[in-house]
C-alpha cells in the first residue's frame, strides 16, 4: 500500500457550453496548485461548438506529478446536462461520487447514491443563472473534500470579474452550505437506521 | 497556465522581441498572449496577411538583430516551409512553434496530432539540416522554447517547437524562474573592420558571426547559392561550400543539440520511444507494464530532429526491441526502424489524429509483441 498521502482522483465536470463548466475546472484547478499547493491538471473538451453545445472539463488532482492527464474513470463526475450525464456515467467508478443538478439531469439507469442540488434555480434566485457553476462548486467542496474550503474560495475572488466578487462568494457559500446540509441530512439518517 | 501561453512565456523569456504571426486553432492563443505582453515590454506584435507573411516577417527581424519567432498549425506551416527555407540558406536564427493538429488539410482543427514530424524535417525543399524540439507539458514548453531560442542563435537556424494541441490547450502548473536563473544566448555578433566583413565566413567554431542589418557592417542575404560575402554564385563549388557549413553546423554538433530523457531505462528489456503529449500516454504505459512483470523502459525525444541515431543503435544492441508510441501512423516509427539496423524489432502504436492514445493500447502491443 503506497502511503495515505498519494491520493489521485480523477473529476469530469459536464454540461452545456456557456454553464462555466470550463470555467469551474479552471477554478478547481488553481484551487488546488495555487491554495493546497498539490498536483492539478485541467484538459477541456474543445471543439467547434460554442454556447448550447456539449461540453466538459476534466481534472486530476494528485499528491504526485500527473503523467497522464486524461480521465480514464472519474472517481467524481458532476453532471449540468443530460447529455452529459449520458455520456459519462458508464465511466463512473462503482465507488466512484455523482453530483447532478437534478432540474437539469435525471439519472435513469442506475442503482447508485448520488448527490443532487438544484444549483442553476439557486443562481437564478441569486440574481445572475450564470453562477450556477459557482453553486455548484460550492456543493461539491462540501461534499467531497477535494479540495480545501479556502483554497475553493480564494480561487473563485481571483477568477471572477471584478465588480462581481460578493454576489459570487455568495453563490459559493450558497452551495457550499446545501452540501453540509446534505450531509448532516445523511448522517442522521445512517445513524437512525443503524439505531432502528 | 496552458502550454500555448507557456509558449509565448518562454519565448519572452529568452529574449524574444518581435512576433509576426497569423491565427489558427490552436495556436492563437501563442499570439493572443504575445499581443498583450510584447507592447509592454517594448517589443512587437504583427498579424500579417498570412503565414507566408508571418515567417517572411520573423526572417527580417532578426535580421534587423531582433529575437523573433511566430506561432502556427498544421495548415500554416505547410505555408511557412518556403520561408523556413529562406532562414536556412541566409543562417537566420528564428523560431516557430507548431502547435500540431489533425490534418491533411484543414483535418480536424479543433483536436491534436504528431503528424507534422516529417515534414518539420523535411517540409522545406532542398536538403538541409534543422533542429526540432518536443515539448510534453507546459513547463517543458516554457523551458524548451527558451532552448529553441538559444540553439537557433548559436547555430544561426530556425529551430521549431514541435508542440500538440492537447499540451497547447492543457492546463497545469508552471513555475517561471527569475530572469537571472535562466541562460539566454545571442548569436556572436562580428568584431573588425566593417568594410571587410564577409557575413558567411565562418569562425572558428564553423559558424559565421552575424551582423546585424543596418549596422555598418557589409551585408547581403539571398536565398540564391551563395559565398563568404553572400553573393550569388551559380557553381558547384559555392554548393558544395555553402551546404557543407549548414550541414556540419549541425552534424558536427550533435552531442550539444540532442537531448533525451529515460524512465526505467537502465534494465529495460524494451525501449518504449515517444515525444511530445504521448510521452505521458507511455509514462504511464511503463508503470503499468512494469506491474505486469513486462521489463518495459521509456526514452524520451526531447530533441526528436536531428534524430539520435546513435542512441538507438546502441540500445539496438542490448534490448528485445522497440516501441513507438505517436499521433501518426508511423513517422518517427520509420527513425526508430531505420536505427536498429535489424538489430532489435521496432513496432509502432500509431493513430490517425484527433484525440491522445490510451496506456492500455501500448500494454496491448507489449503483450502480444513480446
């Protein structure tokens, strides 16, 4: 057994052109060079179609320098679009985390848990739709740890524009709070079960 | 950072002053990044008309004694070759990255390939010797396009980067050094009486000093056969002489030029031979086979052109055999071949272009080859 330290973990984030999936891989990844000072790597799907258009970021993240920077089977796959989700869930490790925003995506076909929050319609009430991505990387901060909550969080000021800095953090926090909530949520249910 | 702007970084690193270039996916963002920095720093940025433009323009600034180098795809180095001909006959130091896509013609522009490799060597008519350089990840972009820069003015020729759109487009960490942790190279500049000066007269190290133009100094550049003073001479002779120096400037100087790297190579049984993005794809590739009990190693082109005949001959001797691993279907393969001299079989791992090879599909070959 290597030592606990050396974790890898491969991450797609999918969904529309136009959502910031892009931008939240770019986001996640200098969280992660920048703040927790590990190994990050960004590769974004890249083609001709712009707004609408399929679309996804995939990230690794390791103790070690990462060889080969293509996701092979995501140990995190966040899904914003059906199609996205179509895509990639047979990938998906069986241990692996699913994170939806389930006004967007329904997650047919499969016998797993998986993390859901309704990110686009938060950012919606926030003001601005296009914060869903900041929702949404809040939520998955929460949820799963991969990254440290200031680095998140710093990394967000430094990529939005200027002028839009509160209204973003808030967006973070937002979602970061959801994913607490959710875990409390989870919590209290094992131990209610395993009590029962 | 992305390796494109890696690129530009390191261009700006070593001293680069000027960039004429042209846009294309993907390679735009070279020049994206260079339109914003070179005006801060006194230089100059120039879209030109075309690529024909682009290369002609680096040619001249240099010769007007500016660093310069230009960014392109598949596409635009195909325009570019004439031009590059040009920097090798006059011995104009100039660089150009070629962010590579799939191609023939337009291909796939949006999605990468290695199949530009050939013609890095060969793209340009007539014979001639150039140095080709292959980064695997934005560091090595920003630190190998410094070493373009530094061999290109030292051997007076145009050295290409010969990069990928995945590591163009990939973003990772970059760590850029302080200025004076990093050694730059400007071409030996002549000494003398100007009126005297013979610009192809080569010095003691077979490299003739370079005056800048405009500087006093007797110049004349053509692309025609040439002697010591640049004039034309339509004989054998001056063939003979002239492509004897752009020949042994490079020939005469491998050991300084080539570089390559090794991974599990000391006790390798198989040589795994790759460069630019696949490297990644055969780093991995190797670990694996490794836990598969297959005594697989890697060696790395850093300097795929001139090609280390030499290295492979001499691995050719000792190991089972060879692998290429490329976006192509079979280029540097035919390097690798053409140096085992039958000593040791060479196989390729090969794709048409538009996406990276898996590790899986060299465990694949190892298996079934070996």
């Amino acid at each position: 057994m290597t030592e606990q330290k050396d974790i890898k973990q491969e991450i797609v984030i999918t969904g529309f052109g136009g959502q910031g999936i892009v931008l939240a891989g770019r986001i996640l990844g200098e969280a992660v060079v920048l703040g927790d000072h590990r190994q990050s790597t960004l590769v974004q799907s890249y083609g001709p179609e712009a707004r609408g258009g399929a679309c996804s970021a995939e990230v690794m993240i390791s103790d070690e320098p990462i060889q080969y920077p293509y996701v092979r089977h995501p140990d995190i796959l966040i899904c914003m679009s059906q199609s996205g989700y179509d895509k990639f869930i047979e990938q998906l490790k069986p241990e692996g985390t699913l994170i939806i925003d389930h006004d967007l995506v329904k997650p047919r076909g499969i016998d797993r848990t998986f993390f859901s929050i309704p990110c686009t319609r938060m950012a919606e009430e926030l003001g601005r739709v296009m914060m869903a991505n900041i929702v949404m990387l809040g939520f998955f901060t929460a949820i799963t740890k991969a990254v440290s909550l200031e680095s998140a969080r710093n990394a967000v000021l430094e990529s939005v524009p200027k002028g839009t800095e509160e209204t973003n953090t808030a967006a973070f926090n937002k979602g970061h709070d959801y994913g607490l909530a959710v875990l409390k949520g989870r919590e209290k249910k094992a131990t209610g079960k395993a009590g029962a | 950072m992305t390796g494109d702007v890696a690129c530009a970084e390191g261009g700006l690193a070593a001293g680069c002053l000027f960039f004429g270039g042209y846009p294309i996916t993907p390679a735009t963002e070279v020049a994206e990044r260079m339109s914003e920095r070179l005006p801060e720093i006194g230089g100059t940025f120039i879209q030109m008309e075309d690529e024909i433009a682009a290369m002609a323009s680096i040619v001249g600034a240099s010769c007007a004694g500016v660093k310069s180098m230009t960014a392109t795809s598949g596409p635009g180095f195909s325009l570019m070759m004439e031009n590059i001909g040009l920097a090798i006959c006059t011995e104009t130091p100039c660089v150009v990255a070629n962010v590579q896509r799939a191609g023939p013609s337009t291909g796939l522009p949006t999605q990468g390939a290695q199949a530009d490799m050939m013609q890095a060597r060969w793209g340009s008519h007539g014979h001639y010797e150039i140095i080709a350089l292959a980064p695997s990840s934005p560091q090595e972009i920003f630190y190998q396009t410094i070493t373009a820069f530094n061999l290109s003015e030292k051997y007076r020729l145009p050295v290409l980067v010969m990069t990928d759109e995945m590591i163009g487009h990939l973003s990772e960490r970059v760590i850029i050094p302080d200025a004076k942790d990093i050694k730059t190279v400007s071409r030996t500049r002549p000494k003398g009486r100007k009126d005297r000066f013979k610009p192809y007269r080569p010095g003691p190290d077979g490299i003739a000093p370079m005056a800048i133009a405009g500087e006093g100094y007797n110049i004349h550049m053509t692309g025609l056969t040439h002697d010591e003073r640049g004039y034309p001479v339509m004989t054998v002779e001056a063939q003979y002489e002239m492509m004897d120096r752009i020949m042994k400037k490079v020939r005469q100087n491998l050991d300084d030029i080539i570089e390559t790297e090794g991974y599990r190579l000391d006790d390798a049984e198989i040589v795994i031979v790759s460069y630019g993005v696949s490297s990644r794809t055969c780093l991995a590739a190797v670990d694996e086979a490794r836990e598969l009990g297959i005594k697989a190693g890697f060696l790395k082109l850093i300097t795929v052109w001139p090609f280390p005949e030499d290295l492979i001959h001499r691995l050719a001797e000792r190991v089972k055999g060879f692998v290429t691993v490329e976006i192509n279907l079979g280029q540097i393969h035919l390097e690798v071949e053409r140096c085992t001299a039958g000593k040791a079989p060479a196989f390729l791992v090969g794709h048409p272009g538009g996406t990276i090879i898996p590790p899986e599909r060299v465990i694949d070959l190892l298996k079934e080859a070996f």
